[in-house]
C-alpha cells in the first residue's frame, strides 16, 4: 500500500461517562500529536447522530482513509462505527476503537490523571494498530432456514408455534416424554380464574400436529457445530417403547409390577414403570420409564394393540439449522439440604409445588390438601417465603414468582376452605404484576395473615403438627406459632442440565446459575453467540405471560434471520501465504473448524483457508511456525505495534493483558460496567481467541520491557468460542513457561487466567494481584 | 346425503366453573344428532377422540362447545380430518348459564351449516404506535422480518421516557448510549418510515386492512432541507424553559428535544415565534417554512402494533409530601436529569439555591399501592430509587441516602444483588412510608417527617432533597385510542391483552398488538422482550 495514511481520532466524552475522569480534550491534543493523525477532535456523544455526522464529513473533508474512536468497548459500539465509516465511503475495516470507558473511566474512576494518561497510551496503541488496518470485505453465506428449539415447556412450545406459524420448519427436542414442562403440573385457578392448563393444552395439541414442527421427546442435543445461518446439530432420540397406536387403554399400567417414586406429583406417592405422565400429556401415548423397568414384558403381552416395542433403541439424528432457541426452563430448589425447614425430617412440611399437585382436582387428593402424615385436613397452614432464594450463602437472587404463587395458592385455599387459618411468614411481598396486588388484598381481607420476619426454626410437635419460630425485626422478638401444615414457598434455580448445554452452545451464564443474555436491558433475548437466543426461564425467574412474550421475541429474532436467504459473515478471518507456508500441517491439525485444507502446489504441500468455514479465531495464526498464517484484524504486525506503542513509555511500570474478544475482554468490559476498581497501568489488547497468542507475541512484549503479562481466554473446558482454542493457548503458555527462566525472564512475570464475560471481579482480583507482583519484583 | 351431526361438549375445569354440561348434553335430544363429552377436547387425546367418534359414527357435521374460540381455533384447525368437516365453534366465554347456552346451540344444531368465511387479501404493512423503546424495537424487528413499518410518533423525536433516564438498573449502564444506536438504527432501516409530530385521528377496518388517517403538525421547518447544522438556533433570540430539563435549562424557540434526537431535524414553537424570521434569514438550505400547515395522510396497514407507553403519576395530588410546594421535593423523573451528564447542571448534584447535595431521601409508592390513588405496584420504582441512590453515592463518598419503602421489590435479574450490595454499601432502608414532608424555612431544607426507629414514635429527617417514586399510570392516549380500535381496557385504564397470562400481545380485536407499559408497568427489558414478541405476531399473521 504506497497510499498515505490520513487518520482521523474521535475522542467521546459519553456524556460524563468518559469526560468526568478522563480530560478528552487533552486525550485529542495529544493524538493530534502522532504521526499520520491528521484531524483529532473531542465530541460528547460519538454514536450520536451528529457524531457520526462529524465523522462522515471529516472522512470526506479530509481524505481520512482510517478513523480511530475512542470511545466505549468495541463490543457496543464497533458495528455502529463500522457503518458510520461506510457510509462515507471508507471500508467499515478501516475503523479501530479504543476503549476508553469500559477499560479506563470506569475503572479508575478516582485517579482522573492516571485514567487521563492511561486514555493517551491507549489512543496511541490504537492509531499505531489503525496505520496497519486493511481493508476486508464481508462474507455472504445462505441461511438454512430452519430452528432448534430447546425445550418443550410453555416458551418453548410458544417459540415453535410462532416460528412454524411464520413458515419455517422447526425442530422441537424434550428430554422428557411429554411436552409441557412444569406449567403442566400447576393446578387450580390462578388470578385470571383460567387453569394453566387451558394455556398449556392447546399449545401442546397445535404443536404436535403442525406440519411444520418436529418434536422429539425423550431426546437431547448433544452436540452443535457451526455458526449462524448454518449450524449442524446432532440430537439423540431416546426410545419411547409405545408408538403412535397407543389407545390410552392403561391395561398396561394395570398389569405393570413396578412401582416408582411419582415425578409429575412431585414426589409424592408412586407410579407405574409404565405410565401416562398426565392426563393431557402429548405426545398422548403411554411412555415407559426404561431406567425403572425391568423389561419384564408384561405390558407387551397386555396390549391389546401391540403398541409396546421393548427392543426399540435410541437413534441419532443429524439436522441443520440456522437459528437456536434455548428454552431449558427452570427446577425448583430441594429445601431437603437445609435443616431449618425441616423438610427431610417432617411429613407435612411440603413445597409449593407438592402444594400445586395436591390442590389438582385430578390428583391423587381430588383437590384437597390432605396431610401426607394422615391423610387428614389441615386446618391451619403456614407459608414460609424466600425457601432458596434472597439467601447469603447460595442464591441470592429473588425467584420472582414466589410471592404471587403463594397468593394465588392462598386465594385458592381460602375459596375451597373458608375456614381454614393461613398464616405467610414473608420478607418483602413483591408482586410486580398489577392483577395481583388486587388479590393480595383480597386474602388479606378474607382473613390470611401476613407476618414480615425470619423463620429461624421448625420443629414437630404432637400428631405430626409442627411448630414455627420467627424473629420479626418490628418487635425484636422471637415468636412461635403451632401449625398442622407448611408450605415452603421454593425459588427457581436454573435447570439442571445448564451446565452441560452451555458447553454444547456456547452461551454463558450469568453468576446466578441462569444462562446470560447480550444486554440486559435492549437485548434480553439474544446471546453472545449470533443465531442462538434465549426464551423463559433458563434466562431468570419469570411467570407464565413473561415467559410466553419473550418466547415470542425469540421467535421474531429467528424470523428476522429468516427473511433473508444469505446472510452476512464479517470479513475477519485467515489467510495462508503459501509462500512462506512449509506444509508442515500444525494449522490444519489445530484449525477446530477444519477450515483449513492441504494442497498440492508445484509438488509442495501447502496450507490453504476455506473462507465460508473460516471463523477468524486466529488459531492457525497461533501454531504457524513460519508466520505463514496470518489472522486479518488482528495481524501479527499489528499485534505488535500496538505493544511497541504501550511500551514506549515506562515499559517496565505496565501490565500487558492479551484478552480474547468473547470472555475475558467482556470480563473486563463486565468489570467496568460495574466500576470495580483495579490499577490503571493495565493495557489490554484485543484478539478473537486466546489461541491467538503464541511465544513470539508474548516474548515480544517482554523484549519491550513489559513488567508483566497476563494472557486470558475462556474457562475451560467448555467456554471457549473456538472450541479449542483457550487449550491451544495454554499448551502454548506451559510451554514458555518453561523456557523463560534460560532467556533470564522471571516466570513470574507471566499468569495464564481464565475470565468468563461474567467475572469482572475476577479481573479486577486478578490485576490487583500481578500489580503487587510487579511491585515486589522491581523490589 | 343425510346429516349427522357430532355436538362435542368440553368439560374441562375452565368451562364447568361456570356451566354445568351435563344439562346442555341432556337438551339436546335431536334427530340425528349425537352429543359427546371429553374432559380436554383440545388436547391430543381429545382430538383422537373426535377422529375415532367421527370416524365410527359417520358425522358429517360438528358442532364444538368449549372455552375461548380465539384461543383454541387453530388447535382443532391442526386435526387435517376436522379442517376438512369444518367445526361450527360455539365459545362458552361468557355465557353465564345454561339456557342461554343450550338455546344457542340448538339453534346451531336446527340452523344450516355455516358458511366458512372467505380470506380477504392481506396488507403486509404495519403501523408502530408509539416510539419509545418498545415501538422502536417492534419497528425494528417488523422491518427485519422483511415488512415494511409506520413509525408513529407524536412529540418530535422518538426514545420515549427512557432517553430521559440517566442510567439504567441493575448494570448502571448509561441509558441514552444504549438507546441512542437503536434510535439511529430506525432512521437509517429501509424498511421504517418514521412519522413524527403526528396524530391518529382515525382508524378505520380490520385485520388485514386497516385505514388510518393521520395528522402531522407543522415544524415550521422543512424535514428535507434541514440537516440538524443548528444555525438558526444560534441566531434565534426567544429564550424558553426547556421542557425536557424540567425547565431549569434554556432552549431556543427553534429548537430539538435533546442531543440525540431522531430525526434530528429542528422546529419552531410557534406560540412563542416573534416571526422576526431571523432564522429563515440564516437557513442556508431555505428550510424555514413559517407558514406550514398541518398535513393529513392516510395509512393502509394490515396490523397495527400499539406501544403508546404511560405517564407518571402527578406527585402533588399526594399533597403531605409537598411536591409543586416545597423547592427541594422533586420526582424521580426530574431527579434523573438533575443527575445526568446531559442535563441541567452538568450532572453535578446542585439544588437550585445553588447547594450541593449530600444528603437524599428517596420515598416510594407516591401514587402506588395506595388506595386513593392506584392500587398497583408501578414495578420499576425500587430499583429506580436504589440505582438513583447509588448515583449520589457516586457522586459524593461521603453523601449519604435513605430508602423509604414498603416492600422492596427486586425481583429481576440481578436486582437482588444490587439491592443487597447496596445495604451492604451503607444505603439506609427505612421500612414504612413517611407521613409527611415539611420544609426548614431557613434553608428550605426538606424534613421527612417518619415513623421509627421504634414502633409508634416519630423521627424527623433533614435532607437536602426529597425524590418522590412516582407511579405510572395509564395516559390519555390509551383512552383515546381504546375507542378507535376498540379494544379492552383493565380497571386502571391500561390495556387488556387477549390473555393476562397466556396471550398477553394480542387483543379482542385482531390484527392489534400490544407491547410495554400500555398494558401495565413493567420495565425494560421486559418491554422489549414484549415488542420482540409482538413482531413476531406480525410476522406470523402476515406469513399465514
């Protein structure tokens, strides 16, 4: 390129976000200052439109051919300044932010000169890298228009519909026999005096015979490939044993000689190995719980439509699609673990939940709360609040939905048995849906007393009769009240399998078990991860019509996707120089994608990219031995010039992070947005993945002078974007290790952490530490 | 060929509270005419069951009974053998005893079979109601499922309530840096054509094909020819309130709402215009129009998605709290551009005696969960009042602030954390509202009058500011409206959607959608998840 480079920096106030700490017209002055800026200006809001007016007229105006933002962390903003640039008519590549909010005003809110020269460094970091920029252009790839959803509770159902209502094919995949989730097992009336089931049952009928959805149930996704637009997923499709002739006869169930604990009821009393999970259960036909029979074959004998096939076995099915909708839903908290409530150890301490099977006109009860002691009806109740959730140790969060449950159970109660004494032990009633601040003052007037204080004890009186201990803060005392029966009123946790499908789609969770969503505010539906989104609870505690509106959003995200037939792939990925390539085959072996091929060029072996599978980690770029691999945007050259510019001034003072874009440069974006403090002579640089890095990266900080370097990716095993590449780094990391004593550099002086986008705070923690480091070093 | 017709009767729980089937079944002892009962005819095993009664029996005719039609057409629509007999469907919703019901489906069962409404050509165009956060997300995702999209606004700018707020709970994110890039992202999508300073004068039709006529007041200023260069500002010499900074800031009187504005384009207040036509002399783009009339248009939509959003409650009908009277007693609203970058002072805490503020109460449920006033709870005020809380903190270590609350209500995602690292921070949270609020005539200190620390004894409070929760509450629009689309409104005036808990987007009347606070508090990402989802509606009526 013999075109001279004519940079334009645009330094944001973001209100007093930036400019209360950091003196933006001094940061100007200063880029005004470096080589080939030719305009720098300061502007209170960037993103504004007027902001993005003033670039577009400089780009023109001055012949600007890159431009240098520094403003907020790239993940908010890179996509707006990208468009902004081309729109003037500049390739959207040649735009490089620097982030002098998230990593710099917000975490050194109380030291505005450090923060204010900390800004300066990075602005210099950031037109040292812009001078490299090249142009790229996007990818174009087709969409496969088809959706997973995962799950088959209310959001999920309601996701489906939607999507298959739109004309698109959708996947629908339960682990369990019957769609429906854990709406089918509420009972009663609620506050709108509809049972949940008639919010459920339709939903579930329209689904299993829409044309357009598949549902597989006692089926799991076990692995997701690919990316936007075109991911392949394997799924395994457990056996159901009864097929579709299934007449709901129940000889089988009749005739079956196992008994086993009853789920549905929530524990209480037993069902057969083979079984209907409800009435309403679809798809409707028996199922057979395989890990309890013992493929006696009764049933198979029984069935008068030989609808029993024990020898069936389970399949897997490979299917493409472009969207995913996680809709995992929630479990309820086991209070059995925590002494206080005496659930394990007393028959009529029960939870809401058993509450909600009991009170089914179609249960076991036939509606009526009857004591699982003696059968008999309990004429003064209790609730206790908050049983897992608002706790110290364990979950914090508030469950949301606890309150107004226990209000509609109450209501409920006191209709069917208006003699009945109810008491709530509560901490704060909250019920943030207007329908229901009605009801609760109706029980209130009905009689049902609301007591504000903390259960510290339960214990077993005479006749299975139970005695509850509370100190309420109003009268500083301990109080004691006798009832037949308690309903802990559990919290929502995340459900169980969160762990293991976070890992198969790549989305994070939040410190609280739930899995994470973009934004909490403006996009509480999409994920870190493009194509995949989240409905219901798996995202936080919420109720039914909550639950079904965001299932509905998610689906409009999936229709968006859909309305297109390509869909644009950015232009970041990797290019061989098959020049300098010696065939040796590492980047092949480490691509996770197999992105990368060998060919044949003049009887040599040579490495060569396939750009539509090309995912632009720059893992390749990591393992080439010759620096034939290069990953564009993210150039060894450029890498290193951003570390020639942090290191040109008191090299020996500064903390060098190398953060990959997903996990822990959001980790410390995460840190910012909550102003934890941590100290301001860290430089963080940007890669896509932490496999980005190899020995002559990091070695190249050091032979700067570097005081420190800290290399962070993704939590393994799991977390990683790339699938491998947070391990490729390690190796690679282990392996320096090694060899710094011999080159006289204190192994010391490097940390190798993972941070998930989750945990500032372990930023935070972690920079604080190798600060203190760096300090007993130099002695 | 004879008719033999099928009267399947549902007998779930939702219709037997009010109905008693059984009567229905033995009134209707027809010639050729067999009546059936199921407990849940719309689930799969209800719909084998008609199969196999259809299939056995031979009808060639079938008459339903059961709950909300709305909700459960498409259900025996997806039966392949039921679409094709085509149910006469006779909703129980409603129907308060069985006389009126049996009466109404003998007649059913004597009458001819009904004719099956014709599906009329679809207008694949919405209309966006509304552009606060809600209206500008259904617009955006309307226009990305490929539709184009009326964004309907009726001040000057879109971003509604929430391009006021300073931040945002429970991230403390900067609430404008979030919303300012959507708010662009609609002026630049080719699929949205935002109408702003308009009203709706009247919507005529139904699904599919809507008429709506629209009045767009004049700007005095060519929306074309101007570029936002703010020349004329300059020149303009009227000096007003600006409105959007609770008048404690200057505007010109052409001017724009606030920085961010979209369009961002300027307009004259005509009542207040001198005519000295000084900006018309300056305008080099000969944008100023003095004379401009307003314009009339009519829209031709299919569906009409409606986000009109609320209003908050005036704090000085709670007359013991002194707001219009006391300097030093603010709402919430006001608070956040006091404490905003962008707003009046700088975002430095500065009363109008020119004081810095230290200390702050903040008292809750001003207009909510009271019963002169509304009954609800406004859902976002405590996590409003603790993020506000926390600001001043930020503003000043050693301030110090109280909470006055009934209940706190975190609960959303990550609200209790916030909540309990606030306590933990030193925030006072003080359970019980005060009674009063009076003022220091020295200083015009504000002194919160409270019932505590012990039960039945009064402590007073001097603060330098008293920040009022206000509640939310429905706005006229909504009543206005409800008339012209003739939909539902809830005791308190908000919206009703079809469902509270199963179909709260739709509504009685189809083809109309509803997303956010028109329905009722709540707050934002609940808001936008709403209008995600009423996008979706669209997409899938405008699909079938």
């Amino acid at each position: 390129m013999s075109e001279e480079v004519r940079i334009g920096v645009y330094v944001c106030h973001c209100g007093k976000n930036i400019a209360a700490v950091v003196d933006p017209a001094s940061v100007a002055e200063f880029a005004s200052s470096l080589d080939n800026v030719v305009i720098a200006r300061e502007n209170t809001y960037c993103c504004a439109e007027t902001g993005q007016a003033e670039i577009k007229e400089d780009i023109k105006e001055y012949n600007l051919n890159r431009v240098v933002v520094a403003s907020c962390s790239p993940k908010l903003h890179e996509p707006t300044f990208r468009r902004t640039v081309s729109e003037a008519g500049l390739n959207p590549y040649l735009m490089e932010m620097v982030n002098i909010r998230e990593h710099c005003s917000w975490v050194h809110m109380n030291e505005p000169d450090a923060a204010t020269k900390k800004s300066m460094d990075l602005v210099k970091m950031g037109v040292a890298k812009a001078r490299l920029l090249q142009p790229l252009s996007d990818r174009e790839v087709p969409t496969v228009k088809s959706a997973l959803v995962i799950g088959g509770g209310i959001a999920g159902l309601q996701s489906a519909l939607d999507i298959a209502d739109a004309g698109h094919q959708v996947y629908l995949v339960e682990k369990s026999p019957t769609l429906g989730g854990k709406v089918a097992q509420l009972s009663g009336v609620s506050s709108d005096s509809c049972p949940p089931e008639c919010i459920l049952t339709p939903r579930m009928t329209e689904t299993i015979l829409h044309t357009k959805i598949q549902v597989f149930t006692n089926s799991e996704v076990e692995s997701v490939d690919g990316y936007i637009g075109n991911f392949r997923v394997r799924i395994k499709r457990g056996p159901r044993y009864v097929n579709e002739d299934c007449i709901l006869c129940g000889e089988c169930r009749d005739v079956c000689p196992v008994d086993v604990e009853n789920d549905f009821d929530a524990g209480m009393g037993t069902r057969k190995a083979i079984y209907l999970p409800f009435e309403q259960a679809t798809p409707s036909t028996y199922a057979l719980d395989s890990d309890n029979c013992t493929m006696c074959g009764l049933c198979v004998e029984t069935c008068p439509v030989n609808a029993i096939n024990l020898e069936e076995n389970e399949e897997e099915i490979e299917i493409e699609v472009g969207s995913i909708i996680v809709a995992t839903g929630f479990e309820t908290f086991d209070p059995g673990n925590d002494p206080k409530y005496g659930y394990s150890q007393y028959d009529n301490v029960i939870t809401s939940l058993q509450l909600e099977r009991l009170l089914d006109p179609n249960g076991q009860t036939k509606g009526k709360p009857l004591r699982p002691s003696d059968g008999k009806m309990p004429q003064r109740i209790a609730f206790i609040q908050c049983v897992g959730s608002r706790e110290e140790e364990g979950n914090q969060y508030c469950s949301k939905i606890c309150c107004m449950s226990t209000i509609k159970q109450a209501q409920l109660l006191k209709s069917l048995f208006p003699e009945m004494d109810i008491i709530v032990y509560f901490r704060d009633m909250r019920i943030p849906r207007k329908e229901f601040e009605e009801a609760y003052r109706a029980v209130r007037e009905v009689g049902v007393l609301f007591l504000r204080g903390d259960v510290r004890d339960v214990s077993e009186t005479d006749n299975g009769n139970l005695l509850i201990s509370t100190y309420s803060e109003v009268f500083n005392d301990i109080t004691h009240h006798n009832v037949e029966m308690i309903v802990l009123a559990v919290g929502l946790e995340p459900c169980k399998d969160t762990d293991t499908i976070k890992d198969i789609v790549k989305v994070p969770v939040s410190p609280d078990g739930f899995f994470m969503e973009a934004h909490p505010k403006l996009r509480p539906i999409d994920t870190v991860i493009d194509g995949v989104y989240l409905a219901g609870t798996c995202l936080s505690p919420k109720d039914i019509a909550e639950s079904v509106s965001q299932a509905s959003g998610a689906a409009a995200k999936v229709c968006g996707l859909f309305s297109k037939d390509k869909l644009t792939l950015d232009g970041i990925i990797s290019k061989v120089d098959q020049e300098r390539c010696i065939g040796c085959g590492l980047c092949i072996k480490q691509c996770p994608f197999h992105a990368i091929i060998e060919e044949e060029r003049e009887e040599e072996k040579k490495a060569k990219v396939i750009e539509a599978a090309c995912k632009g980690c720059g893992v390749c770029a990591g393992a080439c031995p010759t620096g034939a691999v290069d990953a564009f945007s993210f150039t060894t050259e450029q890498i290193y010039s951003q570390l020639d510019a942090a290191l040109e001034e008191e090299p020996g003072e500064k903390i060098i992070a190398f953060c990959c874009n997903w996990c822990s440069y959001a980790g410390a974006d995460f840190a910012g947005v909550s102003r934890l403090q941590y100290p301001s002579n860290v430089r963080i640089i940007r890669t896509m993945c932490s496999g980005r890095l190899n020995k002559d990266i990091i070695l190249h900080a050091f032979e700067k002078g570097a005081g420190m370097v800290l290399v962070s990716g993704c939590h393994p095993p799991g977390d990683c974007h790339y699938v491998s590449g947070n391990y490729r780094c390690e190796e690679r990391v282990n392996a320096l290790l090694k060899k710094l004593p011999k080159k006289g550099i204190d192994p010391k002086r490097l940390r190798l952490e993972w941070v998930s986008a989750a945990e500032g705070i372990v930023f935070q923690r972690i920079t604080e530490e190798m600060a203190e480091q760096l300090k007993e070093l130099k002695g | 060929m004879m008719n033999k017709t099928g009267v399947f009767l549902c007998t779930c729980p939702a219709t037997t509270t009010t109905i008693e089937m059984e009567k229905i079944a033995q009134g209707l002892d027809l010639p050729d005419t067999k009546v059936y009962s199921h407990m849940y005819l719309c689930s799969q095993r209800g719909l084998k069951y008609m199969e196999k009664c259809i299939k056995e029996d031979t009808l060639n005719r079938i008459v339903l009974v059961a709950c909300s039609e709305n909700i459960h057409r498409n259900v025996f629509d997806g039966s392949r053998l039921l679409k094709e007999i085509g149910i006469e469907y006779i909703p129980v919703e409603g129907v308060l005893d069985e006389e009126a019901l049996l009466k109404r489906v003998q007649e059913v069962v004597k009458g001819e079979k009904a004719q099956i409404t014709r599906v009329k050509e679809k207008i694949k165009e919405v209309l966006v109601i509304g552009g606060g956060v809600g209206g500008v997300q259904a617009a955006l995702d309307i226009a990305e499922g490929g539709y184009k999209v009326y964004l309907l606004e009726k001040t000057l700018s879109i971003g509604g309530a929430m391009a006021q707020l300073d931040k945002t709970f429970p991230t403390m994110d900067c609430s404008i840096c979030i919303l300012g890039p959507k708010l662009v992202d609609v002026s630049k999508h080719p699929n949205i054509e935002l109408i702003t300073h308009a009203e709706i004068k009247n919507i005529t039709g139904d699904v599919g094909d809507f008429n709506v006529e629209v009045e767009i007041k004049p700007r005095y200023v060519d929306m074309e020819k101007c570029n936002g260069c703010s020349a004329c500002v300059e020149v303009c010499p009227v000096i007003l309130p600006n409105e959007w900074d609770l008048n404690l800031k200057p505007r010109k009187c052409i001017y724009i709402m606030f920085a961010q504005s979209v369009p961002l384009r300027y307009t004259i207040d005509k009542d207040k215009c001198i005519e000295c036509e000084l900006c018309k002399k300056v305008c080099e783009l000969d944008a100023i129009n003095l004379n401009e009339e307003p314009k009339s248009r009519t829209l031709h939509v299919g569906a009409i998605v409606v986000t009109t959003g609320t209003k908050t409650f005036d704090a000085s009908k709670k007359e013991e709290y002194g707001y219009g009277r006391l300097k030093n007693v603010v709402t919430n609203i006001e608070f956040e551009r006091i404490v905003c970058a962008s707003g009046p002072t700088g975002g430095e805490l500065i009363r109008t005696d020119g004081k810095h503020m230290k200390n702050v109460a903040f008292i809750q449920c001003v207009g909510s969960r009271d019963v002169h006033f509304h009954d609800y709870c406004s859902v976002y005020c405590c996590l409003a009042s603790i993020k506000e809380a926390r600001l001043v903190l930020e503003h000043d270590k050693d301030a110090e602030v109280w909470i006055f609350y009934n209940d706190v209500r975190a609960c959303g995602k990550g609200f209790e954390e916030l909540y309990v690292r606030s306590k933990k921070e030193g925030m006072n949270f003080i359970k019980g509202l005060p009674g009063e609020v009076r003022e220091d005539p020295e200083t015009g200190d504000p002194i919160v009058i409270y019932e505590g620390p012990k039960a039945g004894k009064y402590s007073e409070l001097q603060v330098d500011m008293v920040v009022l929760a206000v509640a939310l509450e429905p706005s006229e629009e909504i009543a206005r409206l409800s008339e012209m689309l003739h939909l539902e409104t809830d005791i308190h005036g908000f919206f009703k959607g079809l469902h509270p808990n199963s179909r709260p987007l739709e509504t009685t009347n189809k083809g109309i959608f509803l997303a956010g606070t028109c329905q009722g508090p709540k707050d934002i990402p609940e808001t936008v998840s709403q209008a995600s989802g009423a996008a979706a509606k669209v997409c899938t009526l405008f699909s079938g």
